[in-house]
C-alpha cells in the first residue's frame, strides 16, 4: 500500500480514539518521520549516478596522493584507480536506532568502491619484477541521506557515508610475498586509514551541489520514479521542498510540562541502592524533537525534585502519522550507564498526567534484571478542539 494512503487511514482511523499512552523501556523509540515524498511537480530528485560521481570526487585527492607516493615504494610498485558503483541491489529506506534521541528515516543507498591496482611490479633482490594482472580490492559502503529538522517543516538534505572496511578480492597471484603483502596489507590500510575518514566530507564543497547537500525538505523518499528528471529506471532520492505555509500550520500542537522527579527505592540482590546510595543524574527529556535537560541535584532513593523553569515543551506532532512520542533519557555524572524510556500517544484527543518511568539495569534476583529507577511525571496540554489527526 502507498505508505502516504496508509498515513491518511491511520489518522483517519485514529481520529475515534482517545490519547491512549503505551510505555517501553530499554529500547529505541518509534520512527517519527520524515514522510515519504508526495511525488508532485515540485518533488525534487538525486539520481545515484549524482551519488557515485560525488564520491569519485571526494576521493580523488587522497587516491591521486598515495599514487605518487608508490611511485618510490621499496618493495612494491603500482597505480591505483577507484570506481565507485551502486549496489548489489536496492535497499530503500532505513531508520537510526537510537535509545538516547528521538528516531527518524533515512535513505539507505547500498554501494561499494572498487579499487584495482595496476602496472604492479615487485622488488625481487634489488630487481623490479614486473607483476601480470590486475589486483582488486573493495569496500562497502552504505551512503545514507537524511532531511535534519524535517519536523519544522523546513529541514536540510544531508548525508552520512557508512564505510565497512576494505580487502583483496582477488586477481593476482599470490606466491611472491611482497606481492602479498602488498595487496593484502598495504593498499587495504590505505584504504582504511586514509580514504575512509574523507568519506566523512562526502557532499560538502564542489559535491555540495551534484547532491543537493543542504536543500531544503520535508519529505524524503528511495524510489525509481521514470517520470522524474533522470533517466528512466535509475533510482533516486526524492525530496519535496517545504510548503508554502507557515510551518505547523495544520498541526496539532501540544504542550507537555516536565512537573515531578522522582527517585524510587531499587535495591539489587545485595540489598544495597541500585546504582548508588546517592546519585548526580541528568534527565534530557523529549517530547516529538523539542528537548528539555534537567541538571538534577544530588539525589537519594525517595528523593523528588519539583522543576519549576525551563521545564516546559510545545511541540508539533507529526501529521504522517498523527503520533507523538516523549522520551526520557536519565545519565549521571559518575555512572556510565543510559537508562531510557518512552511514551507514545495517539488519537484525536486527550491530556492531563502522566508517567514514565526510567529503567535500571541490576540485578534483583537471581533470575532477573532491571527495574523501575525514576518516576518522571508529565502533564499533557492540547488546546480546545486540536486533535491528532488531519
């Protein structure tokens, strides 16, 4: 089904119900966006072949660096060149995983470089022995485009480039040590240590503009679309430019207050405090992408803390999918562990309190781990007549 078809069902069908909060714990919050592009006159698209030649430039220095610099290795000599391609297949979307921030979509575009080295010859008893063949060496790659901000209404085409590390593949023979070395070792190093950290300026400077790095979005979608400005059948990312209304114009907006803190007693099988008798802890809260921090204060088991400023959060909820979610995320400042929980809500109408609960991880029993740490309780406001759906 048309995932922009389903999203007006699901809110249409949401729109009977009351705000109903389902809590869990210890796990990544749900997907709140970007929706998928509306594929009207104004979507906008990347092609894949924008992609690969973006990548060609971005390591093109450091390639044509380490050529020159073979030019005078002691043991082994060659010419490396890299082609960038898309694929093996079509994996369309992805989303981040977070337990610690909120989570969105991504465009996950699975890709490799492919580095073959060339007029190879190797030091043999001070004899430069040429080396028949050619020797490859890949890399995956995963290059993922988001739309920061998208939640605003008027967010930012970006990217990520995930590198998995680098290998010989094959295509020479590998009985001459040097040789070995050489293609094993030496130019997967490279690869590894000097091309994969300038991936991380993949779309910035003279690339900025081949993949619309920093255009303007609200909508993000993987597709082949043969009637969009590419040739027919390449995939592409697509990506509608923002309304032409004022942000959050037809949204429901909602107003969340942060308006009690408090430690709960958790002892591990040992009888003592889970984690300490007394804790220094953070809460970052977030209600849809608006974030609260709470610098809390030292605090014992059945301690509470009452905030009072900066505790307050109006946020949009997202029309695709008429949810919001709030998230509270407890850290401290001498204890390594991030305890996270959140709430979802949906429907067409609803407010007042609620809790959520930050989770710990102890054990107490033998059979068992984790428990309730902080009780975090929340008033939801929505104003007269807003409803969560459309």
């Amino acid at each position: 089904m048309n995932r922009n078809l389903f999203s007006h069902l699901f809110c249409a069908a949401l729109a009977a119900q009351l705000l109903v909060p389902a809590q869990v714990a210890a796990q990544p919050s749900p997907v709140q966006g970007p929706p998928f592009s509306t594929l009207s006159v104004e979507t906008r698209s990347v092609p894949f072949t924008a992609l690969t030649g973006a990548l060609s430039d971005t390591i093109k220095p450091v390639i044509d660096a380490e050529n020159f610099a073979l030019l005078s290795g002691q043991n082994a000599r060659g010419v490396i060149s890299a082609i960038p391609a898309i694929g093996p297949g079509f994996a369309g979307g992805g989303q981040t995983a977070n337990v610690d921030q909120p989570n969105q979509f991504f465009d996950n575009v699975p890709s490799s470089i492919v580095y073959t080295v060339s007029q190879i010859s190797v030091n043999i008893q001070g004899t430069w022995v040429p080396v028949p063949g050619t020797a490859i060496v890949q890399q995956g790659l995963q290059i993922q485009a988001f739309c920061e901000g998208w939640f605003t209404g008027h967010g930012a085409l970006t990217y990520n480039v995930v590198a998995f590390p680098a290998a010989y593949v094959g295509g020479v023979n590998l009985s001459i040590p040097q040789l070995a070395v050489f293609v094993e070792e030496t130019v997967p190093d490279f690869v590894n240590n000097v091309v994969t950290p300038k991936l991380a300026s993949f779309g910035t400077g003279s690339e900025a503009g081949a993949v619309e790095t920093g255009a303007a979005c609200r909508t993000l979608s993987l597709q082949v679309q043969p009637n969009l400005p590419v040739p027919p059948n390449v995939p592409a990312i697509i990506f509608d430019p923002p309304l032409r209304v004022p942000p959050g114009a037809n949204q429901p907006v909602v107003t969340v207050t942060v308006t009690r803190i408090h430690r709960l007693e958790l002892h591990g099988v040992d009888g003592l405090p889970a984690y300490k008798a007394v804790e220094d802890p953070i809460l970052d809260f977030f209600a849809g992408f608006t974030h609260l921090r709470f610098e809390l204060p030292a605090m014992t088991e059945g301690q509470t803390f009452i905030p009072t400023i900066d505790n307050v959060a109006t946020t949009l909820v997202p029309l695709e999918t008429g949810q919001l979610v709030l998230l509270g995320v407890m850290t401290y400042r001498d204890i390594a562990n991030v305890d996270s929980a959140f709430l979802t809500f949906s429907g067409s109408s609803g407010a007042g309190k609620q809790t959520l609960y930050t989770p710990k991880s102890v054990v107490l029993t033998h059979a068992s781990k984790g428990g309730p740490g902080y009780e975090i309780t929340i008033e939801v406001t929505m104003p007269p007549g807003q409803g969560l759906n459309r």
